[in-house]
C-alpha cells in the first residue's frame, strides 16, 4: 500500500510536456517489437502512464498495460483517449491481480520494475504462469551492488 502511494505522488511529475521515451527506451522497445506479432497479447508489467505500451502497441494485437499505482493508470487512460489508442487495457493492480488469466501472453515485459518488488522469485513464478507455450519474457532492470 504504502508503494502504490508513492507512486500515486510521482503520477504528478511523469510525463512532463514535451517530454518523450528516451534514446535508451526507444531501443528497448525496437528490441522487444522483433518478437511481438500482429497477433501478440502483451503485458506491460510496472507499466507507469504507459508509454512503452503505446509503442508495443503499434504491433500488437493487444496489450495489457499493469500498474499499482492508480494514478498512473489514470494518466495513461487519459493518454489513450486522446490518441485514440484501442487496443490498450490499463490494469490498476499488482502482478498478483486476480483477473489476469494464466497462459494468456505472448509476451511480458518488465523493465525498470523487478528491482522494486518484495519477492522476485514469487514474482518470477507469477510471470511464467502467465506466458502461454513459447512465450517470452523481456526485461531490463537495475543491478545494485554487483
């Protein structure tokens, strides 16, 4: 509880005016699309106001953007109606959400969300649940301490 609240506060600062994915993610992302189809399900684990799913949406058949912060998703819900971005569902919850169905993803990103979760490995366990046969996992994170 106490992380959903702080990032509900630092929804207020994200995605300042003019203010686009960085050089870095972009790279990310063009990495990550060679593997979602037309036909890809996706979920954006840790997704924020939801900038990265609007990008791997532009492949995917759909995407399923999650985060725990309820403002953020707020903020991305506001993005995708003013672009008109259909094929994006915003997800106020934890990995651990109840609705989301086992063996339903092609693919599941994670990045820059792993470093901040109590239990990696139930995390872990979580995710592969979710991937159907063959599917992937596509993450980037912070190592601290190496």
């Amino acid at each position: 509880m106490r992380a959903e609240k702080l990032w509900d506060r630092m929804a207020g600062k994200w995605d300042k005016p003019g203010v686009t994915l960085g050089e870095n993610d972009i790279r990310l992302v063009e990495k990550t699309r060679k593997y979602i189809t037309a036909g890809s399900t996706v979920l954006d684990y840790g997704c924020a106001t939801g900038s990265i799913a609007f990008e791997l949406a532009r492949t995917a058949k759909k995407v399923y953007a999650l985060d725990i912060s309820s403002k953020m998703i707020e903020k991305a819900a506001a993005k995708a109606l003013v672009n008109k971005t259909e094929n994006i569902t915003f997800i106020n919850g934890s990995i651990f959400n109840e609705g989301l169905k086992e063996g339903s993803f092609d693919v599941i990103t994670a990045f820059s969300i792993l470093h901040l979760v109590d239990d990696a490995p139930q995390v872990f366990s979580r995710i592969y649940r979710f991937l159907k046969p063959g599917g992937g996992l596509y993450l980037l994170d912070a190592v601290h301490g190496a």
